[in-house]
C-alpha cells in the first residue's frame, strides 16, 4: 500500500494516516519520525519481565489510563484492530494444536515484555468470534453468552465478523501500534528492544481487508476535514466526530460490572463491535448546537444549556438524572424530541449502565465513521442497550430520534474475550480436554 502524502499534512494527520495505512514500510516512516523529534528521551517504557505477575483480566485497561479531573478515563489515542483467520491444520479433531497454543502464548508475552501495559505503552486484548467456537464439539459452557452477530435495527443489513479473532492494539504512540502488530507477525527482529520469542504467522492469518483503525483524543476529529464527508464545521476541541465528550465515568459500567464472574472464563468479558459510518454533513450543516444537544443528550440538556461547547460543562456524569431518563417518553410526545443518552440509559439495570464503551472514531474506507467497540458480562446486555437506543416504542419521528438518522451500521461482531490465562486458542469447554 502506499504511502500517505507528508507535505500535504500536519504531523499529527500523517501519524494516524500511517496507522490507517499500516504495514512495514508506514511503520520504518512513523519510526523516522518519531526518531528524528525525541533524540535522546522519551524513550517508549519497557514491559515486564515476568507477565504472570500481570492481571487476570485483559481489559482490565483502566488503571492503565489517565484520567481528567472528574475521573474520567481518557482512551488511547490509535487503535488498530486486527482481524485475524487460523491457518489451516491448527486445529483438528483433536482440538488445538498444543504446540500452536504455545506460539500464540508466547507471541503475545513478548508484547508484555516489550512495552508497559498502558497508554504509553501498549494496552491490547484478544477476542474470539462465535465462528471460532463452532469447531468445538463442546459448546460453551452455560455462564458464557455468545450468540452470532445479528442485524439489531429493522432494515440494517450488516455484514458479520466470521473470521475467529480479534486484537484490538491501543496506545498513545503510533509507532508502537504498528510495530507491536508487525513485530507478531515475524516482520520486526525486535519490539521495543524485546526479540520476539514466537510468531503468530503460521497459526493465523490477518485478514487485511479487515483491518480497522482509528482515533480518539480532543481536537483531532477536526484534523480530519481532508477526508470526504468531514465537514469544516466540526468543533475544533472536541474528541468525538459528532463533536461532543463521552464515556463520562458515571455512564460507564465499571470493569467489574462487565466481568465475568463464573465458571471456567471467568475473568473474561464479552465484547461487541459495531462499525459504522455518520452523516456528519447533515449533523453539522442542518443542525445547530441546540438541536444537536437535544439529540444526542436529551432536550433538556439543551434548555439548560448543561453541556457547553463540546461536553466541558459535564463533569464526571452525563447529566443524565432519573428523572431526565424516565421523562424520554414525554419528551418524545411533548418536545418530539429524545437524546441518545437519554434512551440508551433506559437499559440501566439498578441505576447502573451494563456497557464499557471503548469506541473510537476511524476514516477507514476514506469516509468517517466510528467503531464503537464496547465490552459487557454478555451480550445480551448490548443488545438491550441497542434496543432502548432504537426507541422502537417511542412516538417521535426517525429524524428527532436521538442520533439514528444519522449511523449506518455496516459491520457487527461479537467476541468472547477470555481471562489472560486462556487467551491463547481456548477450548470451548476449557473443563473437558480440546
Ligand atoms: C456515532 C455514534 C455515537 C455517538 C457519537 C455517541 C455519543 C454518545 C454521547 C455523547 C453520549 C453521552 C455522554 C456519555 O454518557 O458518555 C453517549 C452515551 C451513551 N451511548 Fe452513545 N454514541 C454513539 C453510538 C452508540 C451506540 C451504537 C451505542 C450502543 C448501543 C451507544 C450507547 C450509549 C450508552 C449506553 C450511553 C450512556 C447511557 C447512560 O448514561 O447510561 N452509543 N453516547
């Protein structure tokens, strides 16, 4: 693939383009870069030596992240999510392959070796498709929910994530995106000074027109006015396409929240994956802020102008009170108008919200979008989520309802992301023998 054009971009705009790009020759560029602006410091914090010592858990990225003033969790800048098919032969009647359970264990304990597990570093975690369970002749067991992804709004006709894994690499610097994913697949001699100890070609291949990228961080969706369908009006400070903060503390679930608790992958989690793409000409060029408030906060939100310019006036909470969420209906009788949050946040359970969003915005394909990528205990949990935001029940029109008019979901995944210890090709039934 070629590379991006440098003369015709800020420093900031050529980084993420090379992320997007990806491969050998836009991580030697992304490297000279880096090199050529931290001559001496800033050297990228090492790993551990010994990764046993590391948590259970996967995503367990919080304590890894900084957080603002109200603690709010900040995301890493660059993902990059990497689609990935087993190769042919790694898997037979028998199961697994032992020796190829080793190499994907032993690849990804370099990563752990070679760089700090935060946003500094590199944070990551593997997640594996319904598709990839299929080969079992035990079936999951009862304390795991993973059902096939599934169009979830009438007249969407998604495509599905069959292939059977998912890495999804998070870090504020992108030459350690790059370098981690080709240093897993043997193109690096070292990550971060760390020699690979194994490589995970051989046991999958990457499905490289899967590949998924993209960006989270205040200011920089505003950088992307080069790409069609960004228009020149998005609010310079905000950290969201659709301009405005998200994933306040209070409406996230915590990590023990989407944790799960029994049986044998407990410690895990469930992760979804939902790519789409956002009309943001007509979010930007036929709305105004009040109405964009209305929409995406609630129409009370607007009144009280509790928001600011791009979410600075929220602290660690959307706003979004009891009363706020039980007056969706009414609002959308009386105002014609609901919010996004206002109807997404009905699918609280006892006051709590079920998912861990960890979306980000992406330019894939040229056009922007967002892949919101969230974790719950199962996936049940999102799809009621969905449900409560497609607000199928309430009795408003398509256009002031919510931010629907303006998504169009073109991908859904769903993933079993395991605790650390089976990361590495589980069985299905990791108590029986595959
Ligand atoms: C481009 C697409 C989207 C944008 C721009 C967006 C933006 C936002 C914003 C600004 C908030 C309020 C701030 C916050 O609470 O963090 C919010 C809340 C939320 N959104 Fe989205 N969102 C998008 C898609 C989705 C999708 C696909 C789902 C899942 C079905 C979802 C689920 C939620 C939930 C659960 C909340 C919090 C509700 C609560 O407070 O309990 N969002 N979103």
């Amino acid at each position: 693939m070629s590379l991006p054009d440098r003369s015709a971009l800020s420093r900031r705009e050529y980084v993420r383009a090379l992320v997007a790009t990806g491969g050998a020759t836009a991580l030697s560029a992304c490297l000279e870069l880096s090199d050529s602006e931290n001559e001496d410091e800033d050297q990228v914090p090492a790993g551990v030596d010994d990764p046993s010592s590391l948590p259970e858990r996967q995503h367990a990225w919080d304590e890894s992240l900084p957080a603002d003033g109200d603690e709010n969790v900040r995301p890493a800048e660059h993902h990059v999510l990497v689609a990935l098919s087993l190769d042919d032969g790694v898997a037979n009647g028998d199961g697994i392959d032992p020796d190829a359970r080793e190499t994907v264990e032993d690849a990804l304990r370099t990563l752990e070796r070679a760089y700090e597990r935060s946003n500094d570093g590199l944070l990551f975690t593997v997640g594996y498709t319904p598709s990839y369970f299929d080969r079992f002749e035990e079936p999951l067991p009862e304390s795991v929910h993973l059902p096939e992804p599934e169009p979830l709004r009438e007249g969407e006709t998604p495509a599905f994530d069959e292939f059977d894994a998912l890495l999804h690499l998070a870090s504020d610097r992108p030459e350690v995106v790059l370098e981690a994913e080709e240093g897993l697949f043997g193109e690096r001699e070292s990550v971060n000074g760390v020699e690979p100890e194994a490589e995970l070609s051989g046991v999958f291949d990457r499905e490289d027109d899967r590949r998924r990228t993209g960006f989270v961080g205040d200011g920089l969706p505003a950088e992307r006015t080069d790409v069609p369908g960004v228009p020149e009006t998005i609010p310079e400070d905000a950290p969201f396409f659709m301009g405005f903060r998200s994933g306040f503390v209070d409406s996230q679930a915590s990590e023990d929240r989407v944790t799960l608790e029994s049986g044998p992958f407990a410690g895990g989690t469930t992760q979804q994956v939902s790519s789409m793409e956002i009309n943001l000409e007509q979010w930007f060029d036929q709305e105004n802020h009040y109405q964009r408030v209305s929409k995406l906060f609630s129409p009370e939100h607007a009144d009280e102008e509790a928001v600011g310019e791009v979410g600075e006036a929220l602290g660690a909470t959307n706003g979004l009170t009891d009363e706020r969420i039980a007056a969706t209906e009414d609002d959308a009788r009386g105002r014609g108008v609901v919010g996004h949050a206002q109807k997404a946040a009905r699918a609280r359970e006892d006051g709590e919200p079920p998912l861990l969003r960890r979306d980000f915005n992406t330019v894939d394909g040229d056009r922007p979008g967002l892949h919101f990528l969230s974790l719950q205990r199962e996936i049940a949990d999102f799809v009621r989520v969905r449900e409560a935001m497609n607000g199928t029940d309430l009795d408003v029109a398509t256009a002031n309802n919510g931010i629907l008019h303006y998504l169009f979901v073109d991908r859904r995944g769903n993933y079993l992301v395991p605790p650390r210890s089976l990361r590495a090709l589980p069985p299905a039934d990791p108590n029986g023998d595959s």
